[in-house]
C-alpha cells in the first residue's frame, strides 16, 4: 500500500510507558480482507470473530463493504448510511465482550478503551451524514463517538448517536482527504479524549461507562424528518486499532497526543 514513512517522535515512548502495557485486542489495514460484504470477513477464531453489521440500507447497497480505497491503492470499508432519513445508522463491529477480547486485554487496570481509524468523507454529497466510530457500553448502549460530517464538521457523541446527543467541536477537516481519529475512552469513569490528526479536539465524561461491548465502524444519516431517499452518503474506514490501555498520569494527556502520532501511518 502506498503509505508515508512513520511518524517518529523522540522521546515519546520512554515518556509514556503505559504505553508499552497496552493490551492490544486488534488491528488492521483490511488489505487481507476480501472484497464485499464485511460481515463474510474474520478477523479471530472464536466467538465474535467475524465482524457483524447492521442497517437498513437500499437496494443493491451494503451497510459495510470492503472496496478499493478511492486513492486506487489498497482496500478499505465503505459505509454506506441508512434510507432511512432521521437519525438512520449503519455500523460494523466485532464483539469485544463476549469473544473475551476486552476482558484479556484490560486486565491489570488497563480500563481505557483506545480506538483509533481512518475516516475519507467524500465531499460534494448531498446526504446529510456523519462517518466515525463509536465506542459502546453493551450492544444497544452507545457510551462515546467520534464523527466527521459531510461538511467536514467534527461531533463528539455522548451516550447516543442522534443529534441531540452530539456536540460540535468546533473544528473542521478537509473533505476527500484521510483524517486520523482516536478515542480514548475509559470504561469506568466515563471520561473521553477526543482527536483528529493528532490534536486533542475535545474531553467529556459520558453517561453510559461500566462496561465494554465494542468499538464501531459507524454511519449516520442526519435529516431531521423521516422516509426513505434513494440518496446515500458515503465514508471510508481504514487503518483500525482496538486496545485497552492503562489511565495515564495526571498531567501526561498533552504527551498522550503525541503519542498518537508514533508509528501511525498516513496515506500519500
């Protein structure tokens, strides 16, 4: 795949050695992936190894698809979002709580659940949409998410994906562009960091914490009445990390960011 050299910040890892505890749950680039349905994919033997997905979408489209990326180099997943038109959504996700994944990889006080993905908003739609992640409590339970719109506008969610749930984080991406997102939310307390490119964008605590079900790829269809459109909006996902890590030092969230620039890897 056609990607830029990593991203190497001195110092960095010596400063956070919580960083060297992480339980890794999964990752990947979905070059190995075959091409269609996402939910035909494994990603682990075992209990919720094959990824699942989820929602009402048109004829002849899927909710999750693996595809060529729009640059032409690679695959990645297309979201394709709901028909329907008042807070629709799509999502794909491997469950985290009871394949044990979660379990493994937080034990020893590891309670943040860090997720980090490539988002591609196509510009020019006309469907109002949102393409993100979201972090969930239990399988119907939302706890936190991290969205870009078709106008490039950047959401945080808090326990819930529809607009009344979600806050404006005053910051804009470019469209037709990949753009890094990474949540770090911590499943006990509720408290969420936010970021985009490497910025830290927001910090909230959620309502729902607790517990861990998964983390999402997600889709959202934001009009404000209902029906059903032939129109779709369309994002791409790729380059997901799922990890639990240990809650950092008081005064150690400025060298978490940079933290997410280490050894990430960005589209040419």
């Amino acid at each position: 795949m056609n990607m830029v050299s990593k991203f190497l910040v001195s110092g960095v890892v010596s400063a956070l050695p919580m960083s060297a505890s992480a339980g890794v749950i999964y990752a990947t680039d979905f070059d190995s992936y075959s091409t269609g349905n996402l939910n035909t994919n494994t990603a682990w033997s075992g209990i919720g190894g094959t990824w699942a997905t989820t929602g009402s979408v048109n004829s002849g489209q899927l909710a999750m698809s693996v595809v060529t990326t729009p640059s032409g180099s690679g695959k990645a997943v297309q979201g394709t979002t709901e028909k329907y038109l008042s807070a629709g959504r799509t999502k794909g996700y491997l469950d985290l709580a009871n394949s044990g994944k979660w379990a493994a990889a937080s034990a020893g006080g590891n309670s943040i659940l860090r997720t980090e993905l490539d988002v591609y908003v196509l510009g020019g739609q006309t469907m109002a949409s949102s393409f993100g992640l979201m972090s969930h409590k239990s399988s119907f339970e939302v706890a936190a998410g991290l969205m870009i719109s078709n106008t490039g506008q950047v959401w945080t969610s808090n326990s819930g994906y529809a607009l009344a749930n979600r806050t404006n984080t005053s910051t804009t991406v470019s469209l037709n562009a990949w753009h890094s997102l990474r949540q770090d939310w911590n499943s006990v307390t509720g408290e969420t960091l936010a970021y985009v490119d490497g910025a830290l964008v927001a910090s909230y605590t959620t309502t729902n914490k607790g517990s861990v079900f998964a983390s999402m790829l997600f889709t959202t269809s934001d009009l404000a009445s209902g029906g059903s459109t032939t129109n779709n909006g369309y994002g791409y996902f790729d380059n997901l990390s799922l990890s639990a890590v240990p809650v950092p030092a008081p005064g150690a969230v400025a060298l978490m960011g940079l933290a997410g620039l280490v050894a990430k890897r960005r589209r040419a």
